[in-house]
C-alpha cells in the first residue's frame, strides 16, 4: 500500500525518476537528477534518497552499477499523490476534434474511430466498447399468429425504429387473443419503457398475456445494448516500438487478450466499475497477460445512455499525465457527437 506521507524530497525525488525513465527508458541515475532536476543537492544526499526509496518498495535496481526504474509501486505512488494534469496541446485536441467529429453515427464505424483516435494519440495501443442506446419506449406493437406456438412480434420504439421477431410461446394463440393484448399494450403502455413492461408483467398470473409481455420487454432491452458487447482495438503496431515488447512472448499475451473481445468486454467493464477514470498497473491485474502493462480508461457518451468505455493499453513505462489527458479528450469529443447523433 502506498504512503501519502512520504516525505517531499523523496516526492520529488521519485517524481522525477518515473518522468525520466517514462521519458528515456533508461535506468535513471543520481549524477543525472542532480544535473537535470536538483541542482541544490549533492550527488551522494540524492544517492541516499534513492536507496531509502528502493528499500520502501517504489524503485528498483535492474543491476548494481545502474541507475533505478520505478516499481509498480512506485507508478502507484506517483499516478495517486504525484501526477500533474497536462494540457493537451491545441493540435492534438484539434486533431482529436476533427477525427470524432467526422465519424459516421453509426455504432461500430464511430467505436471504431474512437479507439483509432485514441492509438493514435496516445502512440499504444487503444481498446474502445460501444456506448449503448438510451432506454428504448415502445411507441406501438402488432402481433400475429404463425403455427402453432409461434406469433409475429412487430415492435416499434420511438425514433421509429423497427424490429421484427419470431415468438415461441408456450401455448398456442388464436388471433383474437394476440389482437386483444397488443392492443391493451398499446394503450396502456405507449410511450413506456421496458422497466414499465416489465412490472406490468410482475403483477400478472402467469399466462399469455405475461409472456408476451416479458417477450415485449426483452425486446426493448436488444434494443439498448445495439453494439452490446462491441470491442474494437488499435495501434498494436505501437506496442512494437517499446522496448518492453521486444520479447515476443510477452507481446503475444496482450495480443491473446485483446483478441478475445468478448472477455475484453467483461474485463473492462469491471475494472472501470463505477468510476469514470481507472488506471491498472503491471501486477495489480488479475490477467497474468496484462501484468507488465498498465491499463488506462475512461468512460464516454451523454448521461442519458450506458456508457462505453475507451481505454489505452501500454507498457507500465508510460507518460501517464499526457494519456490520462489526451484519453480525456477523446472522450469528450466522442461524447459531444454521440450528442449530436442522439438530438
């Protein structure tokens, strides 16, 4: 667990050890903090802090003549209690801008821009869901007899959206009958949404008219999930240029993780929970895969619909400040045109 309390020079100290070694890749050592960052302080007082913090668990030593490389840990610390809030610069938000802004409204194509967007950046990779619908109201609903148990299903939502469905029930239905309980819906019902029918049904015996209701409300639900389960990535290529996925091994396993997009899903999801910025690192996943990357993601799309998540995926030697921000704009962006589609 990480220390609020940590005292202020070693704060500083390990600040600008991750923004040197985020930055370079290379061990930092303390003839370059003394030169680049602490000008006021010897060589040896800064050798000092750098064992005392190697010794509390936020840097490392990869070898006994090098310089030091933060920890897990030491990311932990510096993401919690040290990170500053960098400004994203005016052409990169333009870019970002013009990218969502020009991308079709249409759930896949614009997840799809989103996450390229995003890669693009952020130079790592990106992972983008689909943001769902809001709650879809039955505006009007026909059924019709088929053979036997099965009925035509006909439900129109407001927004004049169509969908067409084959029912299997659980006993056989005249025409009447289905022409009786559409129409009931129909003027009970209109303009409802699926919460709506679903406790109208609660307060039915079973029978038809409870089934075909549940039916109706199940329908309504595909409605919002639209792209449920959507996951679009990007800018593995990215992954390629950092040293940390020179082992194709290790490059591999976030390529098997990113790949099953249905786990993917579920996997966002949870870790996002309900906070609208979370940040993974290295050891903290529970995917043995995702343990030498750090995993940032955010949430986007107006309050009156499920959100999506988008997310950029890198190795835990990242410039954290500049993607939490640059996540953010995207996000705001997607979330401005999903606006704009939904109005």
């Amino acid at each position: 667990m990480t220390d609020p309390n940590l005292e202020q020079r070693k704060q500083a100290i390990l600040k600008a050890v991750v923004n040197e070694f985020t930055t370079s890749a290379m061990p930092v050592g303390s003839q370059s903090l003394v030169r680049s960052h602490f000008v006021n302080l010897s060589s040896a007082t800064v050798r000092s802090e750098l064992q005392e913090l190697s010794e509390l668990g936020y840097l490392a030593q990869p070898h006994t003549s090098a310089g030091r490389i933060p920890t897990d840990l030491g990311y932990r610390y510096f993401v919690d209690f040290l990170m500053d809030t960098e400004a994203v610069p005016p052409a990169i938000r333009s870019y970002i801008e013009d990218e969502i802004r020009s991308a079709p409204g249409e759930a896949q194509s614009l997840t799809e821009k989103v996450a390229m967007t995003v890669a693009a950046v952020t130079d790592v990779a990106s992972v983008a869901t689909a943001s769902a619908g809001p709650l879809a109201r039955l505006k009007h609903l026909d059924l019709i007899a088929l053979d036997g148990p099965e009925a035509l299903l006909i439900l129109l939502v407001e927004g004049n959206l169509l969908r067409q469905q084959v029912l299997r029930l659980g006993q056989p239905a005249v025409q009447a009958e289905l022409s009786r309980v559409a129409a009931k819906v129909n003027r009970d019902l209109a303009g409802r949404d699926r919460h709506a029918v679903t406790a109208r049904a609660a307060k039915l015996a079973a029978g038809l008219e409870r089934e075909l209701l549940e039916r109706v409300a199940e329908s309504l639900a595909a409605f919002e999930r639209g792209a449920d389960g959507l996951v679009v990535h990007d800018g593995v290529r990215n992954l390629l240029r950092q040293p940390e996925f020179a082992e194709p091994t290790r490059l591999r396993e976030v390529l098997e993780v990113l790949e099953e997009t249905q786990y993917l899903a579920a996997l966002l999801q949870e870790l996002i929970a309900d906070s609208d910025l979370e940040i993974v690192i290295g050891s903290e996943h529970a995917t043995s895969q995702l343990r030498a990357c750090t995993v940032v993601l955010t949430t986007y799309g107006p309050s009156s619909q499920v959100k999506g998540v988008l997310g950029a995926v890198g190795p835990t030697r990242m410039r954290y400040s500049q993607i939490v921000a640059r996540l953010r704009a995207v996000a705001e962006a997607a979330g401005d045109r999903l606006a704009d589609v939904s109005a």
